[in-house]
C-alpha cells in the first residue's frame, strides 16, 4: 500500500497523519483520500485549480516528482513511499 507522510513544517499548521492506502494508484488519488481525511489540508497543498501550490514538493520513493498540474498521472507502485513537503521562506 502507498504510504504518505507531510512535513513537520505543515503539520505545525493542520492536521496531516501520515497513512497507507490501499485503493491509491496515482499521487492525485492518495491526495484526494488525505483531502477527504481532511479538508483544510487541501489549500495547504493544492490552489483552486488542483495543481499543486508552487510551494509544495512532492518525493516519490526518492524522486523528486516534476508533475505539478496533471497528478493523476503519476503512478504509484504498491508499496510507493510519498513526501509531501512544504518550502519554508523567511528572510
């Protein structure tokens, strides 16, 4: 089953547990299931488009995801390990 996990940086501001799903086969499916596990986590991690926020980084099984617009087309193996993790910016 995929697993999820958000950064500590984001989880200072909303709930995010990470968890595994067993009906996620794309990156846009296992953020949809977060988004129904919670609601206000959709507008820390995607815009009113559904892409994801330019702040946003995702890491799948160690690669850097490159796909920001079309999620549903980034697949996911059984035991796919995704980071969901949010730039910090200060000055």
């Amino acid at each position: 089953m995929p697993r999820i996990t958000f950064t500590p940086q984001l989880r200072r501001f909303v709930e995010a547990p990470e968890f595994d799903s067993a009906g996620a086969g794309t990156l846009l499916a296992l953020l949809d299931e977060a988004f129904v596990r919670n609601p206000r986590l959709r507008g820390y991690i995607v815009d009113d488009q559904g892409h994801l926020r330019p702040n946003v980084v995702v890491f799948i099984d160690g690669r850097r995801s490159t796909e920001r617009v079309r999620l549903e087309e980034e697949a996911l193996a059984p035991g796919s390990q995704v980071h969901v993790l949010q730039a910090l910016s200060g000055g």
